[in-house]
C-alpha cells in the first residue's frame, strides 16, 4: 500500500492509479480479498484520486 501513497503525494496520481488498478487485478485473478487493514488507506487514496479527476466530487470507481 505504501507505494500507492507516496505516488499520490508525490504530485504522481496516474501511478497512484496505475497501482491501486494492478493490485485490484491482482486480488481478482488470485481471489485474494483486500486485507481488511488497507481499506481505509485504498478509500482514502481512491476518494484523492476522485477528487483529482472529478473537483465537483463525482466518483470514478473504486479499484
């Protein structure tokens, strides 16, 4: 998780995004379901990335 955060706040959302995408991949294909601990951080970092793409506060999804 750690990686997808320090993308975001390193002014790099497309690789914050790019990573939040390969890791939902990942789960799917695997049928691993995301660790109860990082929910918080993916909402966080995927209502950043929404906000990014979206300033009127619409949702993109979450990945």
């Amino acid at each position: 998780m750690r990686a997808r955060g320090e993308a975001l706040r390193a002014g790099h959302p497309e690789r914050a995004k790019d990573l939040l995408d390969a890791a939902r991949r990942l789960r799917e294909a695997t049928g691993a379901p995301l660790p109860p601990g990082e929910c918080g951080d993916v909402d966080r970092i995927q209502a950043a990335l929404n906000l990014l793409e979206d300033p009127a506060g619409g949702t993109l999804g979450r990945s």
